[in-house]
C-alpha cells in the first residue's frame, strides 16, 4: 500500500502521471485488495478492539 500512495504522489505532475497512470492503478487495486483479503480471512480480533479501544465489554 506504500507503494500505491507514492504512486499517487504522482498527480502532483501531470505529465509524470499519464507515463505512471497504468502503473498506479494497478498497485491501488491489489494494495486494497490484499487488504481485504487480509480482512476477511484474518478478521478482527473483538475482544482485543474493544480493550484498546476503552469500550466496555459485553458477551456476544
């Protein structure tokens, strides 16, 4: 996902943008999708969320 956000720094630059705009887009789209990929196999750990979030715990 590092990589895709300094692709997009790219825009800054439009003629850098149209050599780097294929490029770009492709490391956008498999950054979010590993992401969620990681997500929804992974998931969230609840109890851990709500401990560092300070939320009260209740039993599902």
């Amino acid at each position: 996902m590092m990589l895709a956000g300094v692709g997009w720094l790219a825009a800054l630059s439009p003629s850098l943008l149209r050599h780097l705009s294929p490029g770009v887009e492709i490391l956008g789209f498999v950054a979010e999708l590993a992401l969620m990929l990681w997500l929804i196999i992974k998931g969230v750990n609840l109890q851990r969320w709500n401990q560092q979030s300070g939320l009260p715990q209740t039993p599902p």
